[in-house]
C-alpha cells in the first residue's frame, strides 16, 4: 500500500540510480514537475488516486510520466491533470505515455486552462497493439462554452486519448500527417467506403477537392503532393459507411510544422543490472518517427543491435550487460545522430 508521500515516481535526474518497479498504486501519488519514467506493469486499484500537479508553461513535455510496460486501472481509478496552453511547444505527447498496452477504465479528471479554442490535447498514449478504447474515461463538460469530451484515434500501432471540442453534428475525424497530407480515422469502429474531401477558403469559398474509396484504418486520404497545406483553409470531408448512411467530418484547420528534433537518452550513464536505455525523440515530424532506425555500436565499432522506431517517440533499447561505451546512432531520412551511453 502507498502513501501520498511516497517517493516512489523518480525523475529522470535521478533514473540513473534507480528506477522504480511499482506494481499497485492503492492510495495517492504524485508526479511532481519532471518527467518520471517507471519500469514494469502498472496498475492503478479502485481507490488509487495519480496526481499530475506541475502548471509550468510546457507541461505537456514536462509532467509526463513513461510507463515501460502494461497499464491497467481498475472501476474507480482516477488521474487528476492540469493542463496548461502549451500551442507554442511541439512534440506534445501528453501525460502518459505507456510503452505497452493500456486497459481497464480509468477516469480522468480534467483541470483545464481558461483560453481553451476546442482544439485537440493528446492526453494518454499506448504504443501496443492491444489497448482498450475505454482504457481511459472523462466526464464530459463545459468550458468557455464549449463542450469537453474525451476521444481516441489511432497512429501507426499506437492508440490516443485526447480532449477534443463536442460537436453534434460532426464527427472528429480528420488527422493530419506531415504539412500535406489529411486523412480520415476509420479505425473507432466505423466502416467507411466512401470519402468526398472538400476545401473552404479564407474567403468562405467552398471547393471539392478529391473524393474516392479505401480501405479499413486510416482512409480517405487527401494529399497535396510536394507543396504544404493551406493553413488559412478549412478542410471537412463526408464520409459514407457499407450501410449507405452518410456522415460529415468536423472542419479541421492543418497547422504547418517547422521540423524541430531533439533525440535523447537515457539513463545515461547507467549500470550492467539496469542496461535497458529508452531512446526519445521529440518531433512533429511523424514520417521521420515512421522510418526511425536506431543502430548500437560497442566502442569497437561492433554492432550490438539495431531497433526501428515504427512511428513510436519512445523506444526501449537492452543493452548487454557488459560496461562500456556504446554508440547510438539514430538514423531517418536526412536527420542523423549519435548518443553516447556510458554502462558502468
């Protein structure tokens, strides 16, 4: 059983020393304004109660806590969040970011900044195949007379909860990919066969700008080729499913990302008994995520391993147990870099 006064969550200033092998969280704990990684399957019990209390300015990269393993939580489990207005940053990844599977049902009670505009908050992330769409629940509300809710779309292998603006009349289901391309999210069990995108200037204009068929997951995908998105544009899309009944998208506004990657490690330096490194890369740039390779080198130029990233920002990597140096070289398209891990 633990108490709120626990020190049981480790920031990363301290993950070389130790990492923690919670299991049940029962009672209260806090994750305090540093991202914390924790080592092993995570349960949170009916009455256990996970505080994220930092309100700094980029909470979203600064309060996150890195689950290398499952999550579950029990009927009962709650999450209590501040979000703060972090549309500055990039590379937001939200509180939680669960190497494995995500499941049970948590509820997640909200505390959101006043000069929320409806637009998307990724909240939680699961990178396995596997997760429970209802892993995580929200109560809906309403702020600046705007409707809160919770939803979930997937990425690749990885499954997202974000706040999102409620709209009746719409269904939320346009992602953007890179700085040209959208696509539609056919993965939250609807089965569409048919999109028919549309273009609505900043004059008012509407266009029809590509309609067609595809398949189950990520469908309707409308791309502009070599140029970028028209930020300044609205984009919506109706969507038809195999029963004929006819469906509108939410108008979606693309935002065009300046490629800004940061590539870490750690812990670095660490110890033969705990030689698992989780490499991160902080990026807006989903294709680069997508085509990641991270090749491992000994200091003799001996290849040790070699991981993709398959689109994940987090990636475990087990080194042996042998102390050394070893190289990391991170590869993806025309970005490169190498990290050096001292193992003592």
């Amino acid at each position: 059983m633990l108490s709120s006064g626990l020190a049981l969550l480790i920031s990363l200033s301290q993950i070389a020393s130790a990492q923690s092998l919670l299991s049940h969280l029962s009672e209260k704990a806090t994750i305090g304004e540093n991202s914390t990684l924790l080592t092993g399957d995570l349960t949170i019990g009916s009455s256990g109660q996970l505080f994220f209390g930092s309100h700094q300015p980029l909470l979203q990269q600064t309060n996150t806590l890195f689950n290398i393993g499952n999550y579950e939580g029990e009927a009962g489990a709650r999450i209590y969040l501040s979000v703060v207005d972090n549309s500055n940053s990039h590379g937001s990844r939200g509180f939680l970011d669960i190497v494995g599977t995500a499941s049970g049902s948590t509820e997640i009670v909200l505390d959101l900044f006043n000069g929320w505009d409806g637009s998307r908050i990724d909240l939680a992330r699961a990178h396995s195949v596997g997760s429970d769409i209802t892993a995580f629940t929200m109560q809906e509300f309403i702020h600046n007379h705007r409707i809160a809710h919770l939803d979930t779309r997937i990425e690749g292998n990885d499954r997202i909860w974000f706040l999102a603006e409620q709209r009746d009349d719409c269904l939320p289901l346009i992602v953007q990919q890179r700085n040209n391309t959208l696509v539609v999210d056919n993965s939250g069990g609807h089965n569409f066969v048919h999109y028919t995108w549309f273009r609505i200037d900043q004059f008012g204009h509407e266009t029809l700008i590509h309609q067609g068929a595809h398949g189950t997951g990520l469908g309707g995908v409308f791309n502009v080729g070599r140029g970028s998105l028209n930020p300044l544009n609205t984009y919506h899309a109706i969507v038809i499913d195999q029963h004929g009944n006819q469906y509108r998208t939410c108008p979606f506004n693309p935002t065009i990302f300046v490629p800004n990657t940061r590539i870490i490690a750690y812990p670095n330096p660490t110890t033969t008994d705990r030689s698992l490194v989780v490499v991160e890369v902080e990026t807006n740039d989903e294709y680069l995520l997508a085509n990641g390779i991270i090749i491992v080198h000994n200091i003799l130029g001996h290849r040790v391993g070699e991981t993709r990233t398959n689109g994940h920002r987090i990636t475990p990597i087990q080194l042996p147990p042998v102390a050394g140096t070893y190289l990391f070289h991170f590869i993806s398209g025309t970005v490169q870099e190498v990290i050096r891990i001292i193992v003592y």
